[in-house]
C-alpha cells in the first residue's frame, strides 16, 4: 500500500509488510545515519543495518536511552556531535527506526545538520504509525515544557511495517489506537466500525492493521497537505487534545497521552452534545471502557482552569475548541463559555468514578 | 532604499539612516525576543528597546557574550529557556541586533522556537549588512566544527542602519568589505570603482555606504533568490573561500575570516589568470595592499593540501573552483589540477611575503 503525502515537497508512505527487510529500496541515499533507541535498536536495528549495507549502504548507528529524557537538547547535540566525527556530509540522510520520541529526535537532528539533509522515518509503534507518520512536526523538550523546539521537515518518505507491532506492548498499542479512534472520528466511520467490532484487539493481525493504518494516514494526510503549517483546518486534529494537554500538564505526564485524548474526546463529545450537535459520548464512554485509561486524580475545575488557557496552539489568548456536528464533521468553535466546560468536566467526573 | 529579496516567501531589506530609530514601524508582531551581544547591546540596545516600547511593543532583551563562543548549544537552549520563561508564544518576534554571530544564533533560535517564529535582522557590522543579510543562513557551531548546525530560515524584514557603522572598529570594516569587494567582482564593477578610489575609507560617510552596501545586497540577493537552497549558481558566492576555509581550519581561525577570504580572492585571481580568463592579480594586489591582512604563517602545500578537500560545500569528494572569466562573469570550475593549485599557492606566497 501505497499512499502520497501532498505537502512541500510531496513523498510517499508505504505500508507494508516485511517493509523493514527492504529499507534500502526506499533509501536513496547511501550514507545513512540510522537512530534508534536502546529498546528498538535491541529488536530491529541488526537486521535493518545489515539489510542496508548488503544493499551497498554505508550505515552507522546512533542508540539513544529509550523514553521521553531522550527527547533533549544533549542527546540532540550528542547525535550531531557524532555524526560530524563519523564524516557524514550533506549528501547523507537520516532514519528514524523507532517511536514518535525517535522520530521526533531523529527530524530535528536531520533538520538541522548542516542546515539539513534527507529525513527517512520508520515508525515501530501504532501511535508514530498513525500521528507522527505524517505532519513534518520534529521537535525536542526544554526543562519548561515539550516540544518546544524543533522545526517542520518532511521525510523523504515513511516507511511502516505493520509486522513490528507484534513486539509493541499491548499498554503501547492501545496508546496508538486512541489517534487511529480520532481520525475515524474526523473522517473515517469505517475506522470505527472496524475499531469497535467485539475482537478488536484479538484480530489485530497484520492484515487488519495495515488498512487501518493506511486509513488513518489517509485522513491525516489530506488534513496536514491542506494546511501544512498550521494555520487552519489542521487545527481539527486538535480533537480532544485541549483538554489533554490540561490534564497531561496537570498531572506533570504521569497520565499517559493516549489516556490524556481518550478523556479529551469524551470531553468534547459531551461539549458537542449540548450544544446541540449529535451526541456521541455513548460512542466513547464504550470506547474508554475498551481503553481503560488509568484514573483521573483531579477533581475540581477551578484547579484545571488555568492549564486550559495554556495551550501552545491557542491564538492570541483565544481558545480554540474542536468538536464534531457529527462524526466526519468538525468544527472549530472559541465560543464555549466556562459554564458549558464546568458542566462537561462535571459529566466526565461522573461517568469514569 | 527598499530592496526585494525574491525567495520563498520574500522580503524587505531597508537601507536608511537613522532606521534603527524607528524599528516599530517595520516589525509587525507585537512581542519581540530581542537578541544581542554585550558589546552592541551597550551601544544600541537601550533606544531599540525604547523605540519599540514607544509603539506599545513588549520587549525582552536577551544579552549573550560577544564574541564566536555565543555561537554554542548551550547559548542556544539559554535563549530559548528564557524566552520560555518569559512567556513567549508562536505570535512573538526574534529581532536579532548585532554582528553576524549574532544574527546566526538569533536565526536558529527564531527557526526552531515551537517550530519557527518571525525573525527579524538588525546588523550593525558591515560584514553582516553586506553578507548574513542576505540568504537565510542561520547556525551554531559544534565543537568539532563551525556552522554545523542550523536551518534556513528568511526574515521577514532585514533593517539596515549605516550609521551604526560609526562605532565598528575600522579593523572590522575591514573585513566586511573583502566581502562587497567580492560582490563587486561577482557582478557589478561600480562598486570596485568605488571602493578603489584611494579615499574610500576616509570617506565612507554614511551616503557613500549606503549606496555600497545596497548595491552589494542587490548583488546577493540576485544570486540568492535564483537558487534559495544552495544547489547551483549560489555556489558562484564562495568565490575565494575554498582557499580561505582551508586557510581558516590550518590556523585554527587565529587568521579572520576576511583576511583568509581576501588571500583566497587573489588566490582565485591567479588561478583564473593561469587558466587563460582575465589576469585581476594586479588589482587584487592593490586591494590587498589596502586591506593590510595579517600575515600568512603556512609556506607547504603539502600541508595545506588535505586542508582545501574537507569544505562542507564540495560534492561527494569533487572539489570545485569558482574562477571569473572577466569582472561579472563568474564560473565554476572541478578540474583544477594540483599543479594548478601548487603554482598559485607558490605565486601567493612571494607576493606577500
């Protein structure tokens, strides 16, 4: 399967099966600087070196500790600093093996070195299969907050071999799914027919996920190709994200992202419903109770206000909510007063005690 | 003067007198990052910041060391943790106020703050106004390297105030105006005309350099916009540089960049000479004569040789000569024989000896 990216310039994904073997069809380059962290790079990074440099690739592999501390201006400078020791130069490329934190990692650095050379992404996990696949978004935290700093740099292409979520947690893979949930929701009720058929995760073969990865991609790649840096419509993959960040805010991240959405897309269902759009909390009450995101240890509105106004994609201090008329139809609204959000937090509160 | 950059997207480069007074009315955003070094921060910052306050502006001034050890990660992550703190979102400005180590830092940090902000340039040495101005360059250093890392990255308006270049040490006019005088052999003669006349110096009032450097803009930004990401003709720039980043690795950068660049020009001279195009050895003496570089300490070819091969800009190990036919008529050229290079290295070295 094959999918075209239309944004500046345009590149392909490819998702298929066993993709990871083949790398170096994909790979024009043939110095590659490829990143991995200690976990990935433990399952996959053996077989794909030497599936390059059986191909004729020069490869050298750059492992970073596995988890979100990786994401940091040391380990990026670290990366760079290496890749000038080795000698690569600006006709080399970059390949991101791992999950969004490689691939977030892996884009700046490719961004960056030299003023920028050849991005290549292989994402491992559901969610940078589904999220961060596609958008061109790379960036590193700051003691402050995520995401901070980074860049827009599109791979050359993404690569996705649907076989590696076999080895992915089944706690990682439900992460994942909540994105896949939300693109069906913006765009694609077949997601959601398939996501909410009873043996869901039994008969999450290979086969099942590579359409249901190709499908989300699809609706992620006409939203970002039809405002590639952010100043409109891209807003809508924003669904159930304010609260989110709030929530992962006010929790320092223990709550997990994935959680942080599923709450943030009931959230805003509830929102939806009374103002009057269709209602479909029923819909994710019975997809929260599929996801079993951890506990909400927060309580009162008054404490989680001031996070809800700090949003980095807020405008000029004007928050943006985006809700569904119905499914397939969002829309953005900065007119949800505080008493519609009190009642919607009330309402979560109530239905996940 | 007004001049148009014409790259993606374009903009402005103004050359007023007295513009560094009325900054407000060229910045559009209303919170600016504003960037420099402790030297022209005490000479300028003070009545830029005023004049921006004046106009409702709100400004944060963020002083980094003078001198190329700014040009660092850690001053980087120090900026963008500041500006962080200080509250800054995706609707601030960088207005970068300085030299070109400056411009370079403020650049990258204006690229990568939450994936790119508005950058604006304020430069106050001649080599900046004359070169950093124009092109999009920005950057840091490792430590194994100079620029090594960094991003395209256009400003929305480059504001040039030449009476800022009343308080530059007359060895820094200097070497800034290797570079116009490089432009001027690139494309347009009336700058060597003017430069050539034996006041220059003592007259380079304001109005004569005003006309000088809007020239020299003109000059780059032609060369710029006809090919933004550095594949082609942008290469024609690097006129005298391939000697000069050999000279300037030997030395360990003791010799300054204007000083290695203006040896790499007659250098380039003689070459051009050898080959049959036009002999400008005789005027490049004069100019060397009047820009009185610091001494050259290297006599071996041997030595200099593994030098001259390690430039970032050469292509997958072909190294390439940027020679004029005539004054205006830049060519490049990969199949300089070492002969070649021995015997102008060998001309080099008696005539400055």
């Amino acid at each position: 399967m094959r999918l075209e990216v239309a944004v500046t310039p345009p590149y392909p994904v490819f998702i298929e099966k066993g993709s990871l073997e083949r790398l170096a069809s994909y790979v024009a380059e043939t110095a590659v600087a490829l990143i991995s962290d200690e976990h990935v790079a433990a399952l996959y990074a053996g077989r794909v070196q030497a599936g390059l440099e059986h191909s004729g690739k020069w490869v050298k592999l750059y492992v970073v500790a596995t988890g979100e501390k990786s994401k940091s201006l040391d380990s990026f400078g670290s990366v760079l600093r290496q890749m000038v020791g080795d000698g690569f130069d600006r006709q080399g490329a970059v390949l991101a093996l791992g999950g969004g934190i490689v691939g977030d990692l892996a884009g700046f650095v490719a961004a960056s070195y030299m003023r920028g050379i050849a991005f290549y992404q292989c994402p491992t996990s559901l969610l940078a299969m589904v999220d961060a696949s596609v958008g061109g978004k790379t960036g590193i935290n700051l003691p402050e907050g995520k995401n901070l700093v980074g860049a827009f740099w599109q791979p050359r292409a993404v690569i996705i071999d649907p076989k590696t979520l076999d080895t992915l947690p089944p706690q990682e893979f439900r992460q994942g799914a909540v994105e896949l949930y939300k693109h069906g929701l913006l765009a694609d009720p077949e997601i959601l027919a398939r996501m909410e058929k009873r043996d869901f995760l039994k008969s999450a073969a290979a086969e099942v996920m590579t359409e249901l990865i190709s499908r989300s991609v699809a609706v992620k790649a006409k939203i970002v190709a039809a405002d590639e840096r952010e100043q409109g419509q891209r807003a809508f993959l924003n669904l159930g994200h304010s609260l989110a960040h709030a929530l992962e805010s006010y929790t320092e991240h223990t709550l997990s992202h994935g959680d942080a959405v599923a709450y943030g897309l009931l959230f805003a269902a509830k929102l939806a419903a009374q103002r009057g759009f269709a209602d479909e909390t029923k819909r994710l009450l019975r997809f929260l109770d599929w996801l079993q995101p951890a506990p909400l240890n927060l309580r009162s509105f008054e404490l989680l206000k001031p996070y809800l106004s700090r949003d980095k994609k807020n405008q000029a201090g004007t928050q943006r909510w985006v809700l569904l008329e119905s499914i397939g139809r969002p829309r953005l609204l900065s007119d949800i007063a505080d008493d519609e959000l009190k009642n919607a937090w009330q309402y979560l509160l109530e239905v996940t005690k």
